[in-house]
C-alpha cells in the first residue's frame, strides 16, 4: 500500500511541482528541488473564522525534508523562508511561508 501511495504522490508532483532551490541556514548551499505552492490559503481560527490567508508550499519527504528556517528560492528569484511546518504525512511535508 504505501508504494501506492508513493507512486500517487510522485505523479502528482511530475504534474504540479515548480522548481525551486532551498537553502538551510546561513552557510547552506541553495539545493534544487520542486514544491507544490498554494497562495492564499486561509488560516482558519478556532471558532472557524478566517484569521488569514498564507502561502504554503509542499514538499516530497524524499525529495526535501524541510524544516522551519529553510529559504525557498522560486523560479522568479524570489525568496521566502519557512515560519511552520504544519503536516506531514510520511510522504508529503507542507509549511508556510513567512510573510
């Protein structure tokens, strides 16, 4: 099953992934990786309200196992650094962005 589920998730990111580089700490060099970005997403409170909305990105765990800190460098040359990591599933790490 959980090869099924690798195979699911790589096929998925062959589809949505943009290329980035990531960077962990000062003196790190810049990786080459792919990440599936979401602008926008709502940050919801815990009454079910709207608090706000993020950029989220995810990563393949074995591709980058990000972690909070990392500067993601998109395409665009554009740069962000990652404020949480807020799920992981053993496949699939997501986090938002800072700012």
């Amino acid at each position: 099953m959980n090869a099924q589920f690798a195979d699911m998730h790589a096929v998925l990111f062959d589809r949505l992934a943009v290329p980035v580089t990531v960077q962990r700490g000062a003196g790190g060099l810049p990786v080459p990786s792919r990440c599936i970005r979401d602008d926008g997403t709502a940050q919801v409170g815990e009454y079910g309200q709207v608090i706000g909305r993020v950029t989220r990105v995810s990563f393949l765990k074995t591709e980058w196992d990000p972690k909070r800190g990392d500067v993601v460098t998109f395409a665009d040359n554009t740069a962000q650094s990652i404020d949480a990591i807020d799920s992981d599933d053993g496949f699939v790490v997501g986090a938002v962005l800072h700012g």
